[in-house]
C-alpha cells in the first residue's frame, strides 16, 4: 500500500511536478549551459552545482511520480462530533498536564514543528475516530504508551494552504 492522500494533495503534487518540469528544469539546464560554457569543467563549481541542482529536481519528480502511482485516495469520514481529517484538535496530555492542539493531516504535509499531525503518527491513529471528552491511549511501541483526553475539535476541512513535505 503506498501514501494515505486527498484528492487536494494528488492536485498539489501534480502541480509541483509541472512548475518542475516546466520552469525549473527550464531554468536549471540554462543554468549548466552557461556553467558548462565556461570552460575547463574539472574545477568549475558552478558546473558541478548546476548539475547536482538538475538531479535533485529530477530526483524530486520521479519521487512525486511514484507516490502518486502508489498513492491511496482518502477522505474524511468522521461525524460532526469525531475527530477526522484536516479536523484541529485540542488534546490534554495527562503525563504532561499540558494542552497542544495538532492539526490532522496526511503524512505528506505532516510537520510537528507546526503542529501538523499525520495520521499515521501514534498520537493521529489514536484520536481519529474519537469525540469531545474521550480518554485515548496512544500506543508509541510495545513499551511506551500514554493517555490524552480530547478537549475540543475543530471541524476544518480547509487545506488549499497546507504545503506537502520537501525532502
């Protein structure tokens, strides 16, 4: 099975793979002519850049293709009152006693460090499905594991602003 995505993740990736072929390959294989133009290629830097920034762009389009290929179309089908995808949601940690709220995501806009959460995290697979007031274990390993209470749930479906992962 490959990657968890919504019809508006398949549209974003779609769209970068042809701002990459179109304009930044364009750009890119402009860059290593004039690198290349520049004479002795075995101590041009610029060469050698331009050619590493050329393979990472189509390293970046075979690894969209492939994705997408592979990809499993998912939307959100939780009730008004359960927490779902693209849903905000605010989570007591009974360890912590402390309140984070996370925004659910697929795993290709997953990004802790702005509280996008993927579902496929420990925490996103535990709480999918749960209401307002339920007490949840998220289960890390076989060793770890710990309780959150949802405290409140955002039904947000709006994700036209939320970038995919780079890489």
């Amino acid at each position: 099975m490959g990657e968890r995505l919504t019809a508006s993740d398949v549209k974003k990736i779609e769209e970068e793979i042809e701002y990459r072929r179109l304009v930044e390959r364009k750009r890119i294989l402009e860059d290593v002519k004039e690198a290349r133009a520049q004479g002795d290629l075995s101590e041009n830097f610029e060469y050698y850049a331009a050619k590493k920034e050329k393979n990472r762009n189509d390293g970046r389009i075979r690894y969209l293709e492939r994705m997408l290929k592979n990809a499993t179309i998912v939307e959100d089908t939780s009730s008004s009152d359960e927490v779902g995808l693209n849903n905000t949601v605010e989570v007591y940690f009974e360890d912590d006693d402390e309140t984070e709220t996370y925004k659910l995501v697929t795993s290709i806009r997953g990004n802790s460090m702005n509280n996008y959460i993927s579902i496929e995290s420990p925490i996103g697979k535990a709480i999918i499905g749960h209401r307002v007031g339920e007490r949840v274990k998220v289960v890390v390993n076989d060793s770890v594991s710990y309780y959150v209470q949802i405290k409140n749930i955002d039904k947000t479906t709006d994700d036209s602003n939320d970038k995919i992962k780079e890489f």
